[in-house]
C-alpha cells in the first residue's frame, strides 16, 4: 500500500521513482536486443554451416549417381 500512497502523494519524489523505473525498463530492454542480436548473429553462421553440409552431402550422392549411369547395360546384352 505504500507503493498507492506515494503515487498519490504530491511529492516530486514520485516523478524521480518513475524516472528510475523507466530507465530501468530500457536497460532491461536493451540488454534482451542486445542478446537477441548476439543469438540472431550466431544462429545465422550455424544455419549457414549446415546448409553447405546438406548441399555438399546431396552433391556427393548425385555425383554417386550418375557414376553409376555408365555400367548399366539397356541393350540387354
């Protein structure tokens, strides 16, 4: 209840609490854009290294295909 009595008191006490509370929203705000850029950054390199791994391993498979291609016999004989 003191938190309901002191919004309501006259005090420019009051506008120095907001201050304080507003600013400490933004510091929180900014810590969690700054982690979210950093984890962002991070995934970006990961999803890059997998996607080269798919596409050398998909590479390497059509590769052993068509290799595969010359020994087959259509004529039958």
């Amino acid at each position: 209840m003191k938190f309901l009595e002191k919004l309501t008191s006259k005090k420019g006490q009051v506008s120095m609490e907001i201050g304080i509370l507003v600013a400490a929203a933004v510091a929180v705000a900014a810590i969690a854009a700054y982690f979210y850029a950093k984890n962002v950054k991070d995934s970006q390199a990961n999803v890059a290294d997998a996607a080269n791994s798919t596409a050398n391993a998909l590479a390497d498979i059509a590769n052993d295909s068509t290799t595969g291609i010359k020994s087959l016999n259509i004529t039958g004989q």
